[in-house]
C-alpha cells in the first residue's frame, strides 16, 4: 500500500513559489526520515535545489522551442538526444548519432562533426548528414580549428563579421555547407567541431539558438572525450589480453596460435547461436584466456612427447582453477573468470574442475569446449598427425550429447568452412 507524502518542502525562488516536492516513504523509513527532516533539513536544502534547477530547465526548454519551432519531430530528437547522448560508448556511432540528431532539432537541411585526430594536430568529419563527400576529409590549415584553437565563440555566416573571417573559414564553412559552427572542448582544449548548415524555414540562426547550440556541445564534447576514453580503454585490454596469451603460447609449442584460432571459431559458433554483444565480448576474451592457467605449469610437462603420469595429469588438470584466479583480481574480466573456469567441464558432468553438468555450466564455457576440442583435433601433435575438418566434425559429433552439448554441435555444424579456417 502505498504511503501518504511525509512532508511538502515548498519550492521557492525570489518569492515565487513554483510548485512542491513530495517524499513519500516505506514504514521503515519514517523514523529516520523525520530525524533527517528536524533535525539536519536535508529535505529542504533538496527543495533548495530543485528550485534553483527548475528556472534552469525552464530557460534551456525555452531556447529549445525557439529552435524547434513548428518541429514536432525536433522536439522528440531533442528529448531522444539527451537521453542517449552519454550512453554511447562508440565513437563513430556518436559522431553518427550526433549529426543525425542535431539535424533534427535545429530543423537544419545539413549537419556535421569534426573531431582532432588522435595521434595528429588535424581535424577530420567524422559523419555528416545532408552533405555528400565530405566524412573523412580534413579541415584547411588556417581555417575553423585554427579559429576555434584561440576563439572559442561560435562562427556564423549570415553575422556582420563573417566576411571578414579568413579565407580558409569560408572554405572550411562552404565544404561543410555550414551556416553555423560551434567549438566542441574540454577544459579549454578544442577536441572538435559542430556544425549545422541552412534551417529549412530560411530563417538566420537567432543569437539565443547559437548559444543553444553552444550548451549542447559542451554535453556533446563530454560524450565525445568519454567514447574516446572507453575505445583506448578497451584497446589497452586487449592488448592486455593477447600478452597473456602470447605468454602461454611461448611456453607450450605445440599450442601457438590455438588461443587465437579457438577465439575465431568461438565467435564464429557465438554469430550462429546470435549471442548478444556483451556475450561475445565475454566470449572473446575467455576464449582468449582459457589455457592461461597452464603458465603455472612445467614447461617440460606441457610439452612432453609421450602420455602423462597420473600425477602430470592432476597438475594439468589445475589449469581452468589457475586461470580462473589469475584473472580473478581484473574487474573488467569479471564475467570471464567463471567461464575460464569451466572450460573443460563435460555436458555429462563427468569433466573438470568441478564436474559439474548439463545447463550447470556456462554457456560461453561449453562454446569454448566445442571449440578447443576442434582445434586439437585439427592440430598437429609430436604423436599424431592433424586431422581434417571433416574428421574433426565427425569426432565431435560422435561426443555430442556426452561430452559436448547437443545444441552447440549443431551451431558449430553450421559455421561456414570458410570461418573455421581463420586464425590458422
Ligand atoms: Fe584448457
């Protein structure tokens, strides 16, 4: 049942009472929310608050209507682009979604985004819409980064000033078929550039819909710098991660290449079963990893040409739980360690570290037992000779519903042959 409202700090400013908030509580809570209310006020400094945000939003939505007006479609762009603006991670998705949005809301005929290299002082489009042949050229030395780089005020072409910009401004505005642009930077760094090109309704851009633009692309340079921030962080792991196989590989000569050629076929299986992509992320960095627990063990072992003792087998059979807390202490490979873990665990339950069966075991560990399975069969060992993909599949299938699960066989069946010879 729900409660009724514990307390309506009024929401005041200048006088002016804007309206109320209402905290309503669980029973449990009451106690320690009346406290709060009588003794530390924290509720009224919410109200606080809130009364100094509400003006706030009320003059960004103002400027907003005076943008999109007579645009209801702009008005959902507008709604649509705050809401996902910080969400994606993907730098070319942004610049993509940015220029396609921005479009929208300021009912512009063409709009783009220029972000500086990485590893170089130019500036590049990125994406753009209503505007052919311009994604990946470079904008003119002296023209709008130079600008940007010491003025960090918008530029527009229908103002006084702009015949007396330099030349090169025009020539960047004119590739870019943009009426105005405005600076994308981060603690005063300029990181990029926006640009919109002629409304539809042939009206100027009004002083208040500059500086509209001006709020948005600090939101859009925050949102660009983090996407940038995420992809050299994901490259860093990566690089991470192919160390540590490396290492295993350098150990054990029998086996180099098999992390790569287990990952390929791994993802290969993942695209038939249509896992999601954080599954596939997942997947690729435990397949990846899954015999990084063999650096613990003896490289006379590893590679020794005749069978194992029964004491080298126990040792051996120590590597999912290795490898699983080698990588335990990595945040970002969290949702590995488990499916490192149990990467030779058998459907039937009669398999290692644990035994466990059937569902028990993760799902992206049984792809990887497929997997794995196919590569040795595949390989050359000092014993046997490597056996073709028709064997491989013919073994497998054999096992299917004893060691491996039934339903990632038949993925695995599926993969074209062309995708099963990839990392070899
Ligand atoms: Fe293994």
């Amino acid at each position: 049942m729900s409660q009724p409202p514990l307390f309506r700090p009024p929401v005041k400013i200048l006088l002016q009472i804007l309206g109320a908030v209402v905290f309503a509580c669980a029973a449990v809570g009451i106690v320690y929310f009346s406290r709060m209310i009588f003794q530390n006020g924290i509720l009224l400094s919410l109200a606080a608050s809130a009364a100094l945000l509400i003006p706030i939003h009320f003059a960004l939505t103002t400027l907003a209507h005076r943008i999109i007006v007579k645009s209801p479609a702009g008005h959902d762009s507008l709604r649509n682009f705050n809401r996902r603006l910080i969400t994606i991670l993907d730098i070319a998705k942004l610049s993509s979604f940015v220029t396609v949005h921005i479009k929208k809301i300021c009912d512009a005929s063409s709009s783009a985004f220029i972000l500086r290299d990485e590893n170089a002082p130019q500036f590049r489009v990125c994406a753009a819409e209503g505007i052919h042949h311009v994604k990946g050229r470079t904008l003119a030395a002296g023209g709008l980064a130079s600008w940007f780089g010491t003025h960090q005020n918008s530029v527009m072409r229908r103002s006084r000033r702009f015949s007396r910009r330099a030349a090169a401004i025009r020539t960047d505005m004119d590739m870019l078929s943009a009426e105005l642009c405005v600076p994308l930077c981060i603690g005063g760094r300029l990181i990029g550039i926006l640009t919109v090109g002629k409304r539809h309704d042939r009206r100027p851009y009004t002083r208040s819909q500059m500086m509209f633009l001006h709020a948005l692309s600090d939101e859009i340079a925050i949102a660009a710098s983090n996407a940038r921030s995420y992809n050299d962080l994901t490259r860093t792991y990566f690089e991470t991660i192919e160390s540590f196989a490396s290492a295993i590989e350098a150990k054990d000569a029998y086996t180099r290449g098999h992390s790569d050629r287990v990952t390929a076929i791994s993802l290969a299986i993942a695209q038939t079963l249509k896992l999601s992509q954080e599954h596939v992320d997942t997947l690729s960095y435990a397949s990846m990893l899954h015999d990084i627990g063999k650096i613990s063990i003896d490289g006379t072992v590893l590679n020794k040409p005749s069978s194992l003792t029964s004491d080298e087998m126990s040792i051996v059979r120590k590597h999912p739980a290795v490898g699983e807390s080698i990588i335990a202490p990595i945040a970002f490979l969290s949702k590995a360690r488990h499916v490192v873990r149990h990467h030779h665990e058998r459907w039937d339950g009669k398999g290692y570290p644990d035994g466990i069966a059937g569902e028990r075991i993760p799902l992206l560990s049984r792809i990887i037992t497929v997997a794995d399975a196919f590569d040795a069969i595949t390989s050359s060992r000092p014993y046997r000779r490597a056996r073709t993909h028709k064997e491989a599949q013919h073994e497998i299938i054999q096992h299917r519903g004893t060691q491996f699960d039934p339903v990632i066989v038949d993925a695995l069946m599926k993969v074209p042959e062309q995708q099963l010879t990839t990392g070899n």
